[in-house]
C-alpha cells in the first residue's frame, strides 16, 4: 500500500529521521511498530510566517510495499569514441550538461576549458585568499565547474519553461549530491561537496569517449562565410567539429571581444551592480525564525529575499537581494589582476556564523550614456571601471573596501570594521567614493527600506563590502528564439549565463542540454 500525505510538522518532526517515521505513520494512521511500513519526505518547506516555525511536508507511506525509487535518471551513457564531434567552449554547469546530453544523443563532446581541473583550481584559489594573487586563467570563475564550483550550489531556479528540472537535479544525485535536493524547496549542495560532484560529471564524460581539453584557450573562430567550423586555440591547434556552443561564462571578456572585433553580433545587457552585505548569522536567524537566543538544532540556517523600489533622478530601479548564502563566505572572485569582486558561497552544512548577500542595484543602458562609445561592450565597460576603482582604493590588492551599514547610510566612514569572512581582509572606505552615486544612493535608500521590512537588519553591527559586479552578463549574445542558434553565424549556439539566457546553475544546466539538442538536431542528424 502506498499512500501520500500532506503534514505540518514542527523542525524536529521535520528533521529528525526517526521522529519524522513515527509522526508520519501516526498521521497516516499506521503503528510505528507496523513491519515493514516506510515514510519519506517528498517535498519540503518552512514556513516562518508566523511566531512558531512550520514546516510543511509532503510525505510517501508505503506499507508491504517496496518504495519507487526517486531517480527515474541512470547514470548510464553510451560510447561516443567515434561519434561525429561537437565542440563546447566552457566547462561550467552550462557546457558540462550540453557535454552529457550530446553523449545521450550519440556525439562526442569536445569540451574546451581555460582553466584547470577542479582539483589544480584549488591551489589558485587559495592564492588569491593568501597572496592575493589572480591567475587571470584560473580562479573562482575560470576553471572545471565555472563559477558554480565555488559558490553554494544553489539549485532553486523559476526557469520552469527552459526544460526538466527534475533530469538536472536526478543528474546531480547519480554523481554524487544527496537526495535532500529532490525534496527541499530551495535546494544546496554546498561548496565543499561541488567538487567531488563536478569530478564525477567530468568522469561520466570521459568515460563515455568524450574529450576534455583544461588549460585550453579558445582565442579565435574558424569561420567560412558565414558558418562557424571551429576554433583555434591559444597554442595555434585548429579544433573543428559540427558546431559550436559557445557556454563561457559572464566573465570571459576576451570572448566578448573577440566576437566583437570579428563583428559578430553581441547586444549590450542590463545587469545589476552593488555590494555584500555581512551580517552575523544569528542576527539572521533570530529575526527570520523570532527565536530570542539561537535557531536550535535543527532549522537550517536561515535566509532572506528582499527587494525595493528607488527614485534617483527621476528614475525608478530595483533594489535586491541576490545569491543570499545563509552561514557562509564572502570570496574574492575577480578574473583579472587589477580588479576587485566578491561573490558568496556557503558550505553543505551552511555552519559559518556569517550570513552574507548581494544587495544590487538594477543598472539599465540608460543609466550609462558615457559609455555608449563602446558599442555593445557598453555595460561591460562600466562594470570593469567600478572594479578597477575598487581595487585601487585599497592598495591595489585583494583587499576590499568596506564601510558599516549604518554609517554607510548616514554617509560616514567608519572608523573600525567588524569581522569578517572574507579571507583577504578589509579596508575602511566611503563606499560612495569607490560607487558610483546612482548606485550608492539607491543602495542607501534600500537598506533603509530593507531595515523597515526587517526589524533589526538596518545595524552597525553589519557591514558592506565591495563589490558585487557578477551577478549576471553585462552582454547578451543573440539567438533565434526558437533555434538557439545565432541569427547570423550558422553552426554558433550561444549558452547559458554567459550568453545572457540563464542565472544560475540549474538554468545553466538546462539551457546546455536544449543547445545540445538543438545542434544535434540541425547539423548532425539532418
């Protein structure tokens, strides 16, 4: 017998195994003591709406009755040894999944990363944290994985039309995340587990007989009129296949100009730029959960979504939100010597006694007429002058300037910093010197609102840190809405973040595999 119920539970009824089977059977009306009777959650969510904190829970009872199993997905791919060859520029979520979904279709994927293996990454990344060095090839965003290696694996998305939510995140638990993902209703993987998950994807690539070419730069297009038939690399080896998806990410400003001097279509994009906000955790959680002392052992730490509208100028633009890492870090993720940017990331467990998030301010090319001289690298521009601004005004290293909420708000340099997460250090600044003032003063109209929505976020005992510039792609690459290949270069499917059609690593993941299949359609099984 199998039977499904709908529950709402208390956090341990919710997070507690064996309290969770006895509660669930009572309700189903079964005895915990009945043999062979199971209970398992199929969808989670907290509701903190109210003084006391709910979760509500669907839940599967099964009695003299074997469970189904919750992946439907195999982790069982065919050899593509000597399949016809697509190339994928890119080894973020984007490429990785167009990669495994060509093998699915019976190509063979050749995937071509700047960077390095997840593991050879590490080493990087750790001298950006302690010596402050930027390898402009391999750093938090350049590298096996893209930028989703590092960050907190975050698996919510509201892209419902792009494709199956459920493959991606089947896909993700056959190599190696935990089943949680398919019931949490704002699922994490967690940066300490991201590696290993993005090892065992490389590894399914691999040993299905596709390639994968780290440390490899694609520096120019091979093209015949007006049909793309490769790539060339930077050691001058001409790579050819049956098309081309373009999936490299929304920092790689090198394939921005490239397309752009080869007078490839590209369109400047909206995006949004702001700073991390860093608050302790417990504050976090005390105001979400309206505990007086601490979350207790089992709610997860807690997050928040906000967003508000400002006037500047006459002109209204959204402040909000974005990447909230509830008990986590702030890292440096700058691409290039010379700049300053910083992300957030959270562990699986999400344990660090800081919670951190992008607050960001929509910027529209209206906002920026000085630039208009660039063309569609318009908005690019821009944001690489505000990183180049922020590095310099703290010594030109990694060290980030940074500024007190409250004091931020009534325009005073602070005098101490708190601390902090992020590794390399922070520099008292008047963040309005280092933003520009439609950005500055939109954020300091949002944190007032947000303070009012929150009783207790608007506090000195919070800090901002600059900046956050990387939310999204300051360039769109066009593509047929239906065809996903470029209007004009046949053969060029542009991908993902990068390309401006996703904005996180499940939208990312889905958006390759319709690349995938839109290539494989018109070049290779016509």
């Amino acid at each position: 017998m199998k039977k499904e119920i709908l529950l709402q539970l208390s956090p341990q009824e919710a997070y507690d195994e064996e309290v969770f089977r006895e509660t669930a059977l009572k309700r189903a009306g079964i005895s915990a003591e009945q043999p062979n009777a199971y209970a398992r959650q199929v969808k989670r969510s907290i509701d903190a709406r109210g003084r006391q904190v709910r979760v509500n829970v669907t839940a599967e009872v099964f009695v003299n009755e074997a469970p189904t199993p919750l992946l439907t997905t195999p982790k069982a791919y065919q050899n593509v040894s000597n399949a016809k060859p697509v190339i994928i520029v890119g080894a973020g979520p984007a490429g990785l999944f167009a990669a495994l979904r060509a093998i699915e279709l019976g190509v063979k994927p050749i995937l071509i990363e700047r960077g390095k293996d997840v593991r050879a990454r590490r080493r990087d990344i750790a001298a950006i944290n302690k010596d402050h060095i930027v390898n402009p090839e391999s750093n938090y965003c350049f590298g096996e994985g893209g930028a989703g290696t590092y960050s907190d694996g975050k698996l919510y998305t509201r892209s419902k039309k792009r494709g199956d939510i459920r493959r991606i995140m089947e896909i993700l638990v056959a190599h190696g995340a935990t089943e949680d993902i398919l019931v949490d209703a704002h699922p994490h993987i967690g940066t300490n587990k991201l590696p290993i998950l993005v090892a065992e994807l490389r590894k399914s690539i691999l040993d299905a007989g596709g390639e994968i070419l780290f440390e490899t730069k694609v520096t120019d297009l091979i093209l015949d009129s007006n049909e793309i038939k490769g790539i060339t690399t930077h050691t001058g080896e001409r790579i050819l296949g049956k098309g081309v998806i373009l999936a490299t990410g929304h920092s790689a400003r090198d394939i921005f100009h490239l397309l752009h001097s080869k007078k490839i279509l590209i369109e400047a994009k909206p995006f949004a730029l702001g700073v991390r906000v860093e608050h302790s955790q417990n504050l976090i959680d005390r105001i979400q959960y309206h505990c007086e002392v601490d979350r207790g052992p089992y709610l997860p730490a807690s997050s928040y979504a906000l967003v508000n509208q400002t006037i500047f100028k006459g002109r209204q633009r959204g402040v909000f939100s974005f990447c909230m890492c509830p008990g986590g870090f702030i890292v440096p993720a700058a691409t290039s010597p010379g700049e300053i940017v910083v992300n957030g990331m959270s562990p699986s467990r999400r344990d660090s006694k800081f919670a951190n998030s992008g607050i960001v301010v929509a910027v529209e090319l209206e906002d920026l007429p000085q630039y208009q001289k660039y063309g569609p690298l318009a908005a690019m521009m821009f944001q690489a002058e505000v990183e180049q601004k922020a590095w310099k005004a703290c010594g030109e290293t990694q060290t980030a300037p940074a500024q007190r909420l409250v004091d931020f708000t009534e325009k005073k340099v602070s005098k101490s910093l708190l601390a902090t997460s992020y590794q390399p250090g922070l520099e008292s600044a008047d963040m309005y010197e280092v933003l520009p003032d439609f950005i500055s003063e939109r954020l300091r109209q949002g944190f007032i609102d947000f303070g009012k929505k929150m009783k207790g976020y608007l506090t000195n005992d919070a800090q901002i840190i600059g900046v956050e510039s990387r939310t999204s792609s300051p360039v769109r690459i066009p593509r047929d809405k239906e065809s996903f290949e470029h209007p004009i270069i046949k053969g060029l499917f542009p991908c993902g973040e990068g390309a401006g059609y996703a904005g996180g690593i499940v939208s990312a993941a889905m958006d390759g595999e319709r690349c995938a299949e839109k290539l494989v359609e018109m070049y290779v099984l016509k």
